[in-house]
C-alpha cells in the first residue's frame, strides 16, 4: 500500500460538505488548470436546469476505464469529497495518474436535484436533528441508482430518471472496467458491497484501514436479510434480482407487482461489460463503540428482531395515520410527499416478507451479539426521524405555496415533537461521535486504490 499511503497522507481536513454548485465551479477550475489531461463532458440533462449531469475525464493510459460516482443518493455527499480530492490529485501528480494506468471518468453529482433538496445540512456542524429536518431521499423509482433498466423473471422496468440515463450513455460509451458508487451509510461501522471475490489481503485491508480511522466495521446485521455474506463487514454486490427472489420466497407469491423501480449500475453495467468490477464502500457520519462488540448476549437474534419488527408496524401505522390526515392538501409536484407515499406502498408487503422471515430462517436462532442487539434497536428509531423529517418539509412546501390548515398545523407540529422525541431517545441510548470528513473521504480512496490495483 505504499502509493496509497501517500496519496492518504495528504487528504485535507474537511470542515463541511460542498454544494452542487461549489463542485461544479471547483470542475471548471481543474479543467482550466490541467487542460493537456482533463476534460468536462455533458452527458444529458439532471432534473435541474443549467446543472447537467457532467462527468470529468481525466487520461492516465488505456489499461482500465474507471468511471466514479458520487451521490447516487442525495443525502450521501461524502463521495463527492473522495472524488473532488482524488480528481485534482490525479492531475497533478503525472506519476500517479500513470502508475495507474487508466482513464478516470468522475461524475461528483449523479443527483443533482436532490443533492440540492439537502443542503441545508451540508455546511455547519453536524446534528441529527439538522440533518433529519434538512434530509430528502427520492422513492426508489427516481433514485439515479435504483432505476436501471432490467428484467428479471416475470419484472421489467424500463423508466429510468434523467439522470440515469446519463450514467447509462456514460457506460455504454467507456464500458467500464471497474465502477466506484460512492455511497454513505448513517449509523453503522463501514463495511463493503463487491462485485466478485478479492484476495484475502485485499479483504483484510478493507477491515483494517478504517480501524485505523477510529471508524471501525460494521459488525451489526446487514442492511437487509438478502446480503450474502463475504466476510467480516464484506457482501457480495446485490441487485435487484436478489431482492427478488427474497420477496418471492418469503411473501410466497410473485412480487413483480409490489417492486418500483429498476436495477442498479451493477445491474446495468454487467450486461455492458460481463468482466466489470464494482465496489461500493459504505462510510457512517456517526458511529457508537457498541456497534465493534462481536460478544454474544445470549438472545437469539429472531427474538430482538421480533421486537424490533413489532415496533417497525407500530411506527408505521402512526405514520400512515399521519400521511391520511394531510395527504388532501398534497400537490402532486411535493417531493417530500411523493417520497412518503412511495414508503408507505413499499413497506407494507416488506414488513409482511420480513415477519416470515423473522420467524422461519434457521440462522436467527443464533446468539446475536452485542453488535447486533443495538444496530438492531436503534434502526427503527433513525428510519422515523427521517421520516418525520419529511413529513415535516412536505407540510412546509405546502405552506410556501399558501395552503393552510388546522390539519396541516397539527400534523406539522407533532412530527416535528415526534422527531424531537427520537432524537433524544437515540442521544439517551447512544454514547455517539461524528466522525471527521477526512477520515470517511479516506476510507473511501483505500478502497478504491487498492481494489483498482488487485483486479
């Protein structure tokens, strides 16, 4: 790793995030600098004018084509440092960017409209509360990363958002060699989504380069039931197939109809390049000592997951009774809303998958550790802040426009006493840290470096 350490050992100290538009002016300003290796492409509109999706390219030789993208969601913005540190750090230093031997096709905003929808918590010290009554994440059928085109046993999905669109153009022109999605997780250790087996060298960085961040692998369950298990805080790459054959399983139906959105960029870009390489690094912004202790509790993990479900439906109920109250005075151009709605479709048959699962696999009588138990309680507690978050900016929006009512207030004033109540539930709970930028952006540039030269 001696390149790498190098390349480490100068990442700058971040005090906040950039905006859409701070990144797009600091692009201009690289290509301006190092016109003889850098170029700025348009690849097709966002769903913001004057903004299109733009993608850097910087030449290093022929050997790998290596496209780079960072908020493939909108509330996940770390990317966009790892990229505009590692893009200015190629084109200055030759030797670097021809020890690599590729060409570097870097994307700093895949979603530029909902890159823009959070801002508001992208610059001052970081706060849950900040972040929850700033946060917006698209449904899944408008999210760059999740609407593909696919097909799949009995599903097809052929909608994808502008955006994608300009990925694909992006893929079907360079056709990958390897692929870098840069997403963030929010509460967890760091942990990994690759595309095919790597040495277990290669493996055992992964798990030690964070640790010596102080940010150490997740060791709680995964994201979802359908990961398949690498190693230690390492999955093989999911797609939608996966996701799939899960619903079908455990719903024991077909599910075609109860999925809306497409594949992803792994989904995609395979059928381009069947030889492609994708790795997806998930960094926290909090992180809580309690999530790196591997002991067992002594509690199978189907009975915390019990309780955790039983609450999940409590949750959700409320949430519903919320969105019934105000859903009249909803326009259809709200994003807040049309993300809640979206919720609401999609968590009733996955709670119903989820509770058979719960009660049938054979692997949840295990112990769960102590890792487990508390990712486990707190996950519901984060997923409503969120949501009540946007319960609250959707009422918001509303009101910009004029609507009023006593409805509209109540429903306003209590998720934002619900949010509020979650908050200091988790701060009650949890002994939390934030994390420094730096650290996340060079987790990221680890992997990327040492993946890209051991495939």
């Amino acid at each position: 790793m001696g390149f790498i350490e190098d390349v480490l050992r100068v990442v700058p100290e971040f005090d906040s995030f950039m905006s859409v538009s701070e990144l797009y002016e600091s692009s201009r300003a690289l290509v301006s600098e190092f016109k003889d290796v850098v170029e700025l492409v348009d690849y097709g509109d966002s769903r913001v004018s004057g903004f299109p999706v733009e993608a850097l390219i910087i030449r290093g030789g022929e050997g790998r084509r290596v496209l780079a993208f960072a908020f493939p969601h909108p509330n996940e913005p770390v990317g966009s440092l790892t990229l505009e540190f590692l893009s200015r750090r190629l084109a200055s230093d030759r030797e670097l960017l021809k020890s690599l031997d590729a060409t570097w096709i870097i994307v700093k905003v895949a979603d530029v409209f909902g890159a823009k929808l959070n801002e508001g918590w992208f610059k001052g010290a970081f706060s849950i509360q900040r972040y929850a009554l700033n946060y917006y994440r698209p449904p899944a059928y408008m999210q760059v990363e999740w609407s593909f085109p696919i097909e799949y046993k009995s599903f097809k999905w052929g909608k994808p958002v502008i955006e994608t669109k300009a990925l694909m153009k992006i893929i079907d022109e360079w056709k990958p060699t390897h692929i870098y999605s840069l997403h963030n997780s929010f509460f967890t250790g760091t942990y990994y989504y690759i595309s095919r087996v790597l040495s277990e060298d290669v493996l055992r960085s992964f798990r030690d380069v964070p640790r010596r961040y102080n940010v150490p692998i997740h060791m709680g369950e995964a994201e979802t039931p359908y990961m398949e298990k690498v190693c230690d805080a390492v999955f093989r790459m999911p797609g939608l197939g996966e996701m799939y054959d899960w619903l079908e399983k455990y719903l024991g139906r077909d599910p075609s109809s109860l999925i809306e959105h497409g594949g992803s960029s792994y989904d995609y870009a395979r059928r381009v390049n069947p030889e492609v390489f994708e790795l997806v690094c998930e960094v926290p912004y909090i992180y809580d000592y309690r999530l790196n202790i591997d002991i067992p509790i002594g509690v199978p993990r189907r009975e915390l997951l019990r309780i955790s479900h039983k609450k999940d439906k409590m949750l959700f109920e409320d949430l519903e009774k919320d969105l019934d109250r105000i859903s009249k005075y909803m326009s259809v151009d709200n994003p807040f809303y049309e993300a809640l709605s979206y919720t609401r479709r999609a968590m009733k048959p996955h709670l119903e998958a989820e509770e058979k699962w719960i009660e049938t696999a054979p692997e949840l009588s295990e112990s769960a550790t102590v890792a487990q138990a508390f990712d486990t309680y707190l996950n519901s507690y984060i997923g409503y802040v969120f949501r009540y978050g946007l319960i609250y900016r959707a009422i918001k929006y509303e009101m910009a426009k004029g609507v009023s009512s006593k409805d509209l207030e109540e429903v306003q004033k209590s998720s934002l006493k619900k949010l509020e109540n979650g908050v200091n539930e988790l701060n009650s709970l949890s002994n939390y840290y934030t994390i420094p930028i730096r650290h996340l952006v060079s987790i990221q540039l680890a992997a990327m470096l040492l993946s890209l030269t051991r495939t």
